[in-house]
C-alpha cells in the first residue's frame, strides 16, 4: 500500500497555483500520481498530500524528490511533521461583556438595520 507524502507549502493562495503544481509533479515524478489534494480552505501553509501509484523502494529519497520539485516551481515547502500554528483566540474583557457594549453592536450591524428596514416598510 503507498504510503502518503504530506507537505505544508507556503505561498499558495487559489486553485490555479495547486494546478501549476500538480501538472509539475506529475510531469516530472517517475513515478504516476495517485492522488493529488491541497487544502485551499486553511490559511498558510497549505496542506498538501500527494499519493504516487509505483512508490520507490526509499520512500526518503521519494520525499526529498518531491519537496524539491515543488521548491523549483517557487513554493517554499516545509515537513509533513510541521505542525501549523493555530489563530490565537481573543480574549473577551468584562468591559466587551457589558450588555450596553453588546446592543450598540447589534443597533449598529447590517442585519438588525436590515430587518428593522422591511419591517418599517412592510408596516407602511
């Protein structure tokens, strides 16, 4: 059973990038693609796993060769055992609780002005 390549690649940000990409590896890979698939959804890097069907026996050398065909298209390429950093979460200070902070933002957002619109002009 092959087993999969994952990489992380720094730079690419639509579907046109992961195609270069793709028609790149499996154009000059010895071996044919399997299976092909970027995570476009997740911010930097991207999460990229690539499947070959006739995997060399040293599946390292079959790694260093595909991480340096995607550093000749121009993406900077990290291990499969990166671990991306996740978005901090921000904390909420008492002061943002407060129930007058909390109803400005409501009186002020698209939708309550919205609704509070057809209301108006459905009653008139």
């Amino acid at each position: 059973m092959p087993k999969p390549y994952v990489f992380y690649i720094d730079g690419m940000t639509c579907t046109s990038c992961s195609g270069v990409l793709e028609n790149t590896i499996r154009a000059n890979s010895d071996s044919d693609v399997e299976y092909f698939h970027v995570d476009l959804t997740s911010p930097d890097p991207k999460k990229t796993t690539v499947i070959l069907k006739n995997e060399s026996s040293n599946y390292h050398y079959s790694w260093n060769k595909l991480k340096q065909e995607i550093e000749d298209v121009g993406f900077e390429c990290r291990a499969g055992n990166y671990e991306p950093q996740l978005a901090a979460v921000a904390q909420v200070t008492p002061k943002e609780r407060s129930f007058f902070t909390i109803a400005k933002k409501m009186s002020i957002s698209h939708w309550f002005l919205g609704s509070l619109g057809c209301t108006l002009g459905c009653t008139l």
